[in-house]
C-alpha cells in the first residue's frame, strides 16, 4: 500500500463504511437509505448530518444495500486514487439498480462538487448529485429525482454550519465521537482540492459545539475530536454580546465541560497553532497531549511552492516549542513526496525534518496532480511516478523507525489509557489510546472494566504501530 501508510485523516480501515441503522430505532420507515462514506473524518462527520436529515424525514438508514431504496455515497476528491474507488464503486450501484429499477443514486460530497453535473448528463452514472453544503435540500431533491428529473445542488455556503442539526452517531464504538467545529478552508495550499470542493471558512457558533459535546458525554462517549480542515483559524463572535471566541477560547470551554471527557482535535496549520493553544493544552489534563501538525515538505523552496507560508526552519521551531512547552506531546504529520520540481536534495530537507521532528506516525502520500488547483494551474507535475515512489518508501521507511523509537522509549512508562473496546484479536485484551493518540492493547485480568472507563497501563513491550501493557491500577 504505496499511497497512504497508516492513516487517521483518511481511516484506511473504515473506507466505504456503511451507516449502521441507530441501535433501538423505534420508528417504522417507509423508505430505507444506504450511505458509504471515503475521505477524511469531516466527510464521515458529514454523513452523519446527512442521516440526521434524511431521519427527520422519515428515511431509515440500513447497513444492506440491497434493501436500499435510496443509495448515497459521500465521496472524497483528494487524490486520484480516492476518485477512482468511488467510480468503480458507483458501477457496481449501477448493476445493482438495473435489478431494482426505482433505487437511486446519489454522490454526495467532494466529487460532487468537483464534477457537478458531468455524472448526470455525460455518465448518466447516477440520479442526485448534492455538494457538501447543500445536504438540507437533500429530501427535496430526492422527490425530484423520484419524479424522473436530474436533482443536483452543489451551491457553496458562506455560512451553512449546519450547528441546529444533532448528527446520528455512526460511530460504533460508542466513546469516541467528532464534532464539527469549523467548514471549509481558506489556506489555498497549492496541491489541494479543498478550497474548490468545500469553499470559504466558516466557524460553528461557539454554544451548539459545547452544547453537543455536552451531549455526547451524557450518553457515555468519553472522547469528542473537534474537527476542521484547520481548527486554529476557528474565529466566533458572538452577535449579542460581541465577544469573540478563538480556538484556544472554544478548547477551554469543551475541557470544561467535565475532566472525565478527553478532547482531540483535527487538523492544526503550523502556521496558525499559537502559544495561547499550546498553553490551553498544558492547563487542562483532559485536552489531549497529541498535535496532528502536517509539514507537507521539509524543503522551503518546495513550501513556498506548495504555498505553506513557513520554511523549514520555522516548522522546526514550532515543534521545539510544542516539546518546550509540553515536552510529552505525540506529534504527527502530513507528508507529500513528488511534488512539482522536488529534487533529491529537497527530498533529503524532508527526510532531515522528520528526524528534527520524531513524528510518532505520519500519513505519507505521492503528489496527486488535481485539476483546477494552483499547482495544477501554475506548475508541471513532472515528477516520474517511479521517483515519486521510491521517494514516498525512503519517507515511509524513515517513518516506520522512528515510530518504533518512539514506541520502544514508552516501554516502562505508565499511561492512563481510555478503554474503547475489545482487542479486535483477542477478546481477552482491552484495546485503548493513551493522551498522545497510541494504541495500547493490555489483557482485561477479569477486572469488570467497561468501555469508557479509564485504566492506568504499564507498557512492558511494543510493536511498530502498538504499546502492549498490562493495568497497574484502577
Ligand atoms: N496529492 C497528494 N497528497 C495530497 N494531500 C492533499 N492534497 C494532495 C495531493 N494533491 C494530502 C496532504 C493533506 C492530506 C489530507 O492529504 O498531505 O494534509
Ligand atoms: Fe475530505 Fe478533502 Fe477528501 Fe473532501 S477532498 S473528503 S475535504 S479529504
């Protein structure tokens, strides 16, 4: 697996997940709908609004696409590659409604708004096609589409938040759940289709994010990750009191809400991660002790062509001062190999950051050309494939040592673990993450430990991707 290695942003595991009918749904639905989702966390995040519409509407979700009356897929246009699993997939729903005339298709999300109508008028591939903005329209497309015409809405918002709406939780594990704080992102990042496909930045009202994170912990979810395609620049002023909140102000009013609820979040610019958010971190326990950071390039010619705004050195001075200031912050990163004119020597820059920076994990792809980006527009993609290849696995190989450096210096460490669920291998071992995001699996010892309650875990061994332990206290 050459495009992503190990991966949260886009959950390899949980690509194409369907959405689980919620546990002891009361209601008897006349119509069924079926929702896969790809891409980052935001998009399965989104399919969730999307269910809490189609609810209201009296739509019942179901796992079975077979049973599906209507058959929506939430897609992701970040790379080729993610455009390509979703095409594919959107023939098989093609065969699959030649059996069952009347079912329809929809595509929802990036591709959407990136393609808009090509799939209805020049692929007759499917019936709807509904942008990431425009999903409270979505019942009134459906009764467009049933009544045989061609339902597409991919207007872009500047403020559609969507912050009335209580998503229904996908999530299965029942303790760890994401909240939406922020929609789309204004950075411009040359290789990056985000800008076109989810428009202008917006931030969610400060009280409905508290108010469903409050939520959430009242049903027994011990873990919310606030997320946005760039939580730092989260900006809210308040319309009646005129009080503005930024992002280090919105972490400290969800820490608050009780010091058992962890809270995550994703994704931090480098360039907007300020010592205020760094501090509000160090304060609260239960702020999590884990940055996502992503450094695209260790080169500062390539930064400044990917239009990062920092070098090299500034990046570097960051992570000295997240370490200054929490010296056992886990650090992860973003990492592209192959970009637009990238030389050996700028390869080399990145290799070396990544030494700088001792990430636990990374997500590392190839540069994925996509049209109607700055980078698309402006430079060529001239990059050989098989050196852009061997590139990402000198990066991967890199990343892979230093993972399991980092997992070899917990060993001896004791660690308050969140249990969220049982070890998929074994039923005996609990499975659970550690304030700096690492897995640790440890033996259950009959000690009546449920999902949701925290355990302290000593670290006895490790592998590359996981901290093996056992409980030392309760
Ligand atoms: N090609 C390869 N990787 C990309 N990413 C974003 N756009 C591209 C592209 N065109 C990566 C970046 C980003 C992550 C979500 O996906 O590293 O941080
Ligand atoms: Fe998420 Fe970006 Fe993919 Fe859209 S293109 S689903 S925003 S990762």
């Amino acid at each position: 697996m050459l495009d992503v290695a190990g991966n949260k942003t886009h959950d390899e595991s949980r690509q194409g997940e369907p959405l689980a009918p919620y546990a002891g749904d009361p209601n008897k639905y006349q119509k069924r709908f079926y929702i896969e989702s790809y891409g980052c966390q935001m998009n399965f995040s989104d399919s969730e609004i999307v269910a809490s519409i189609l609810n209201a509407e009296g739509f019942g979700a179901t796992r079975n696409v077979e049973d599906a009356d209507l058959i929506f897929v939430n897609t992701c246009s970040i790379r080729e590659k993610a455009e390509q699993t979703v095409r594919k997939r959107l023939t098989e729903f093609r065969k699959l409604k030649e059996k069952k005339p009347g079912t329809l298709v929809g595509v929802l999300g990036c591709m959407a708004e990136r393609l808009k109508s090509k799939f209805l008028e020049e692929e007759k591939l499917v019936d709807l096609v509904v942008g990431p903005d425009a999903y409270r329209t979505l019942p009134a497309l459906v009764v467009e589409a049933e009544g045989g015409q061609k339902a597409v809405n991919v207007l872009l918002s500047r403020d559609e938040t969507y912050a009335d709406i209580s998503p229904v939780r996908l999530d299965s594990n029942g303790i760890s759940g994401f909240v939406s704080i922020m929609r789309g992102c204004n950075n411009m990042c040359s290789f990056c289709v985000v800008p076109f496909t989810r428009g202008r930045e917006r931030s969610r009202d400060a009280d409905s994010i508290v108010k469903e994170s409050t939520d959430l912990f009242n049903n027994g979810y011990r873990e919310v990750t606030l997320l946005g395609q760039n939580v730092d620049s989260y900006y809210y002023s308040e319309p009646t009191s005129g009080k503005t909140i930024t992002f280090a102000g919105l972490l400290e009013m969800v820490a608050e809400i009780s010091p058992r609820l962890r809270i995550r979040f994703s994704t931090s610019h480098p360039k907007d991660i300020t010592d205020d958010v760094l501090f509000t971190m160090a304060r609260h326990e239960n702020i999590c002790r884990y940055i996502h950071l992503p450094l695209q390039s260790g080169s500062t010619r390539i930064l400044q062509l990917m239009n990062r705004t920092y070098t090299r050195e500034w990046y570097m001075g960051k992570v000295n001062r997240i370490r200054e200031i929490m010296p056992d912050c886990g650090i992860s990163s973003d990492i592209i190999a192959g970009f637009c004119t990238e030389e050996e020597k700028d390869h080399q820059d990145t290799l070396d950051v990544m030494e700088h920076s001792l990430y636990d994990m990374s997500y590392m792809f190839f540069y994925s050309e996509r049209p109607g980006t700055l980078a698309q527009r402006r430079y060529k993609d001239d990059i050989p494939e098989d050196i852009k290849k061997r590139r990402l696995q000198e990066i991967i190989e890199v990343q892979n040592r230093l993972s399991l450096q980092s997992n070899k210096k917990d060993i001896g460490k004791t660690f308050s673990v969140l249990i969220e669920s049982e070890s998929k291998r074994d039923a005996d071992n609990w499975k659970g993450r550690n304030s700096q995001n690492k897995v640790i699996v440890f033996p259950k010892n009959n000690l009546n430990h449920r999902k949701g309650d925290y355990v302290t875990v000593k670290v006895n061994d490790c592998t590359q991707a996981t901290l093996l332990g056992e409980i030392v206290e309760m």
